[in-house]
C-alpha cells in the first residue's frame, strides 16, 4: 500500500470512529500516534483546500480571459463612438469587480480631460462633462504621466483630490486609473473605482491593462469611422450647394468675367479639402480637383501683371480641360453629372478670360533676340526677363 492510499484509509478509518479504539486502549500505545496523525490530517485538508483555491483561481482566470478576448473582440467590432463606450463600461466592472467606471477624453484644446461616459452598480454619479485638469487628481495624474496608479486607501494617498467627490456627493474608497494610448500617444483615462471584494491585484492591474489597449483602438476606430461619416455629410451638403451654384450660372454674367470672382471664392469655400486625407475618397479628388481651377481663377483675379494673368488662365484651362476627361472614371454616379457640368461652364468662363487677355495688343514689336537674328552680347544683350518686362510695359 502507497503512503497516499494509508493515508486515505486512516482518514476514512478515522471518519468511521477508529478515534474512539485508539481511546479506549488500556496499554496506551495507540494514544501517542494520535497527535501526529491528527497533524498529517490536518495537513492533508489544507492542502486539498489550497489545491480547490488554486483550481477555482484557474478556472476564474480562465472565464475572465475568455471574457476579455470577447469584449476586446466586440469593442474593435462597433463603430460607433457612443456604443464602444457603453460597452466598454459593462465589461470593465464586470472584469475587474468593481463598482463603478469611468471613461475620460481629451477637450478640444486638449487643456482638461473630460468625462464621456460613467456607470455605477447602485446609482450613476453625474459625472459626464465634468472637467479635470492636467496634474489634478488621479485622472489628472494619468494624464500627465501616461502611466497607470493604483490607489488602495484613498484617504491615504495624495494623488486622489475629494473635491469632484464632494461635488457631486460620491465615496470612492479604492481607484485604478490606466492611460489609454494609440502608439503611446495618450487619448484618454480609464477608470475604475470601489473594489468589491479586497484590493486591486496584479490580476486586475493586467486585466485593466489589456482592456485599456483594446478600449483605446476601439474608440480610435469609431472616432475614424464618425469623422468619415461627417466628411461624407459635409461633401454631401457641399455637392448640394455646388449643384445649386452650377445650375444656376447665367452665361451673360459669365460674358462680362463676373463669373471669375465668384470661382475664386470657391476656392475659400472647399478650403477644408486641402486637410482631408483625399486618398481614401474618389468624390473628394473630384471636388479638390476642382478647388485648384478655382485657386487658379484666385490668382487671376490678384494678379496685377497680365502676364501671370494670362499664365494662370492657361493653367486652369489645361486643369479643367483634364478634369473634364478624367470625370467619367472617378466618384460616384451622384457626383460625377454636377463635378462635368461645373467644369464644362468653368472652361467656358477661363476660355472667354483667355479671349480678352489675348485681345489686348502690346503697343510695338519686340524682337526676342534668342530666336531672331545674330546672338547679342555686351551692353545690347536683352535677358529672358528683360523681355517680359518689356511685355508688361507695352501690354495694353
């Protein structure tokens, strides 16, 4: 019989009453194994219960990484700003076991961070909008230093400040504040508050800090997303107001070169196109196209010399001309009509501008030297620049 197996057996002898043999010996010889048996019994249970405390702190790690990888799965999943916060909130106090958490981002001017979203398990503190400066409090703290804290005792530990507490009549006993980074750039604050049971672990700490890195990709990708849904709805609007501008062009006006101021302050009005990444929207590649003839009738209009008048007519003619052959095989269906339409009466208006210029007749010859007659040198040789201010001068 094994060690392991008479041990079993003295435990179930012991179970079944061998106790009250060994007490009634009258020699006394059964009663000194006693104590030590009663020490490896005892021994036996601890360890049986640590091996249970072990298997059930695996079988917990193991629900809790599975239910990590789900909600890091589904966060990188939602585009949506509102609902990647939502869910964020849930699964972190589910995760960490806490009362509350809340999900700070940087204001406009990136001066404070501001708090997005909150929950509570009992009652959700007003805290959305409430402000934080860089430095001030716990939050504050993270976001100065782009590291997490971990606060077991806040009445111990100077980093936390009461005041938004007593403001908004809350109790934060414990906290855990982890940074939440994009290519360690930090875009915002995690976090959590009120350990339910004991203190935050190193556990928690890796917990909170693989779902910190899945929560900062999520709410980048969703924010990516909103801004690309906000420039469709402003290229939408400003289609729309383009396609009003375009049909009703009066041609007369356009005879008289009125139509050159109103495409230059075109140029003003799409001037956000020049800080979108245009490469990921055919239909913006088509309205910046068209921003450049009109930055070219801009030039147009400033330009004193006739010269760079007439240079930047011909340019914005060889654009538009180009853009009109290209429109067929870039965009969309709905842009396409309105983008040839507008550039066919640009072309129109550049060309009428180029006829005028062209129409005024310099006031004598002059002989361009590197074309006619023998090479001039010394004191009569005429330069590049020489010729065109004599163009200038002469020019109408």
């Amino acid at each position: 019989m094994r060690p392991s197996q008479r041990k079993a057996v003295a435990a179930e002898a012991l179970a079944a009453g061998a106790a009250d043999y060994f007490l009634r010996d009258q020699d006394g010889r059964y009663l000194s194994l006693l104590p030590a048996l009663m020490l490896k019994i005892q021994r036996q249970r601890t360890l049986e219960q640590n091996v249970f405390r072990m298997q059930q702190a695996v079988q917990d790690s193991s629900r809790a990484q599975e239910l990590l990888n789900k909600v890091s799965y589904e966060l990188v999943s939602v585009l949506n700003l509102n609902e990647v916060m939502e869910r964020l909130m849930g699964a972190t106090i589910e995760l960490l076991g806490t009362e509350g958490c809340s999900l700070w981002l940087w204001s406009s001017d990136r001066d404070f961070m501001v708090c997005q979203a909150v929950i509570h398990s009992t009652k959700k503190p007003p805290l959305i909008g409430v402000k934080v400066a860089l430095g001030h409090g716990a939050v504050g703290w993270v976001a100065a230093q782009n590291e997490t804290v971990v606060i077991q005792d806040t009445t111990l530990d100077e980093r936390f400040i009461a005041d938004i507490d007593d403001e908004i009549n809350f109790h934060t006993r414990s906290l855990m504040a982890m940074p939440l980074r994009i290519k360690n750039e930090l875009i915002g604050v995690l976090e959590v508050v009120n350990k339910h049971n004991g203190i935050f672990t190193v556990e928690d700490l890796a917990m909170g800090r693989a779902l910190s890195n899945s929560a900062a990709q999520a709410i980048e990708n969703a924010r990516f997303v909103e801004g690309l849904r906000q420039q469709r709805a402003d290229l939408m609007r400003r289609t729309e107001q383009l396609n009003a501008v375009t049909y009703t062009v009066n041609l007369e006006r356009a005879r008289s070169s009125d139509e050159l101021p109103e495409i230059a302050r075109w140029a003003d009005e799409m001037s956000w196109l020049s800080r979108l990444n245009t490469s990921t929207s055919q239909e913006m590649i088509l309205l910046e196209r068209l921003r450049e003839v009109a930055l070219e009738a801009q030039v147009v209009e400033a330009s004193i010399s006739k010269l760079n008048r007439s240079a930047a007519v011909g340019r914005a003619l060889a654009k538009v001309t180009k853009l009109i052959e290209d429109v067929d095989s870039i965009g969309q269906e709905e842009i396409r009509p309105v983008v040839k339409d507008t550039a066919q009466k640009w072309r129109d208006v550049f060309a009428l501008a180029a006829g005028k210029i062209g129409e005024q007749a310099i006031s004598e010859p002059v002989p361009n030297p590197f074309i006619v007659g023998n090479p001039v040198q010394g004191a009569l040789f005429v330069g590049r620049e020489d010729i065109f201010k004599r163009l200038e001068d002469l020019w109408g």
